[in-house]
C-alpha cells in the first residue's frame, strides 16, 4: 500500500481512525499542517514551520486490525522523504512515556531523544520529546 499526501477534506474513515484512536478527531486540515495516509489503514498529520524548515508530527495511526505490518514505518518514512523535498530539515514530535509502541517505531526510524515534559498531558502523563534532523 502506497502513501499519498492527503489533499481536501478529511475523507470518513480517517475521521473515525482519528477519533477512535485518540478520543476526538481533530478537525480539517489548516493551511499549515499536512497529512499522507495509507488509504483506509493510516494517517500521519504534521504542522508545519517552513520559515523554521521545520515539522511536527501531531498524529500517527494504523487501524487497530492493520497494525504490525510496517505500514505506520511505511508511511514515516514517505512523509519524511516528502517534507525533506520541500526543504524541511527538523523533525519534532512529543508521545506518552508509557507509548512503548510508537517509542520504538520512532527509535527504529532514526529519530532521537531530545527532552521530557513533565505532567504534559492531561491526566499526568509525562511526554517524551524526539527529533530527528533530516538529509
Ligand atoms: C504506533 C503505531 C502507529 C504503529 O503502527 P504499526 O503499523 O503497527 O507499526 P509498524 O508495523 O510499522 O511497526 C514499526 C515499528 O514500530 C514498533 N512497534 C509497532 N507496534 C509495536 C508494538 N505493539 N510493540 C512494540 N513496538 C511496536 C516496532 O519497533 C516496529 O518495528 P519492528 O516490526 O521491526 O519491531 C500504532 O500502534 C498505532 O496506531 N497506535 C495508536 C496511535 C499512537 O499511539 N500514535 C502515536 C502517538 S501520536
């Protein structure tokens, strides 16, 4: 399966991937942001800074029934080779500590630990900071 980048409106299965991942859908793409998804199966969100060349990932989700098969690897790795080619050089994101899962495919990916945020989210969870430079 093949990533795309997402143009228009969020179509409906990712508004239910999202929502039913995350507790809440995000709403539609704002000027700033991106997304590529694996139709039907994943989607990655990024905000961007292009003054800044830089990127954050805001979400990342496989449908609960298609993970472990490489598409969430997949589809970093083609936004990732995207954001290089519009000249972004600086990856950013923040995940729960407890996100063993997702710690490790960003590990796997060559993304780095940049830092720790304490009490970050709502319920007390700490969050984790990587990055990843780029070319
Ligand atoms: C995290 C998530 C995106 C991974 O998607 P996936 O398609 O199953 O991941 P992949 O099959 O591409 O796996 C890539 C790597 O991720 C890691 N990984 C994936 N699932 C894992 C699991 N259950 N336990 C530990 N590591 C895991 C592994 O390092 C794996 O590499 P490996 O297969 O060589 O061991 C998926 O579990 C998900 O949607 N989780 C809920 C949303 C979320 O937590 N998003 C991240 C925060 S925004």
């Amino acid at each position: 399966m093949t990533p795309t980048r997402l143009r228009g409106t969020l179509p409906g299965w990712l508004r239910a991937l999202d929502e039913g991942t995350f507790g809440e859908a995000w709403g539609e793409l704002e000027p700033h942001e991106a997304a590529w998804m694996i139709e039907g199966a994943a989607f990655a969100r990024w905000s961007l800074v292009e003054a800044a060349k830089e990127a954050e990932l805001l979400r990342i989700a496989v449908d609960p029934e298609q993970r472990g098969r490489g598409l969430a690897r997949t589809l970093l790795r083609a936004c990732e080779a995207e954001l290089a080619a519009t000249g972004i050089r600086d990856l950013h994101l923040e995940v729960r500590v407890s996100n063993a899962a997702a710690r490790s495919l960003y590990a796997g990916a060559g993304w780095r630990e940049s830092g720790l945020r304490k009490n970050y989210y709502r319920d007390g969870e700490d969050a984790v900071l990587y990055a990843k430079r780029l070319g």
